[in-house]
C-alpha cells in the first residue's frame, strides 16, 4: 500500500422515512466529509448493516414506517455494532431509560446543521 493513498471514506448510513429531510441530512453529512447512504426505514437500516460492513454512523429518525422505530435501531447498532457512531433524532419522541447506549446522541428536530455537526465533533472525541 502506498503512503500517499487515500483513507478510505467515512461512510454514514441516513435512516429517515421524509425524503426532503433526509436529503438535507445527506446534505449536511456529505458537507461533513461523510459518504452518505440513505435508507427509508429502521427496518432497511438493519438489513443494510446485516449485509455490508464499512458504516461509521447512524443517523437515524425515531418515528418511521416498519417493524423497528429509531430507538430499537440504536440500540441493535449499539449491541452488535460498538464501533458505529449513533445520531437519533426526532421531533415526536424523547428517549426514555435504556432507549440509547451512553455513546449515542439525540437531536430534537428540527435541528440546524450546526447542531449536526457540532453532534459529530463530540461523538469524534468519544
């Protein structure tokens, strides 16, 4: 391997079922360096990591269509994914005990993209 290759990206995987929101999350990650995935549901968010390895972050809704809410997303991640960093968000919902690993972040929505990425600055010095 060569010295001056590239690192590999940072990839983060975006699970919101409104599409212009999660376009301007995207947005917002792709800004931040990240290689953006996105997924509509927390139901596809799993079957994507249960498939595939490379995600650094889940940024994910709490409310969405499926079996799985954000919630029961973030705490799977967490359980058999330590490594991937966790974003939830919502609008409707308050995490209660044991909803999020101490690692993971919640956001009420909405949220700025200063507030996105000040969230990813602290979850890098985690």
């Amino acid at each position: 391997m060569s010295l001056d290759a590239e690192p590999p990206p940072v990839v983060a995987l975006v699970a919101e079922d409104e599409f212009l929101i999660r376009m301007e999350t995207a947005d917002t990650l792709a800004d931040a360096g990240y290689k953006v995935l996105e997924v509509a549901s927390a139901d596809a968010a799993l079957r994507y990591l249960q498939e595939k390895d490379g995600v650094d972050l889940l940024f994910t809704d709490v409310n969405m269509p499926g079996n799985l809410n954000g919630f029961d997303l973030a705490r799977e991640v967490a359980l058999h994914w330590p490594e991937i960093q966790i974003v939830v968000c919502s609008g409707a919902a308050k995490p209660g005990p044991g909803d999020l690993s101490p690692k993971a972040r919640f956001i009420d929505k909405p949220y700025s993209a200063g507030l996105v990425e000040q969230v990813l600055r602290e979850l890098r010095t985690v």
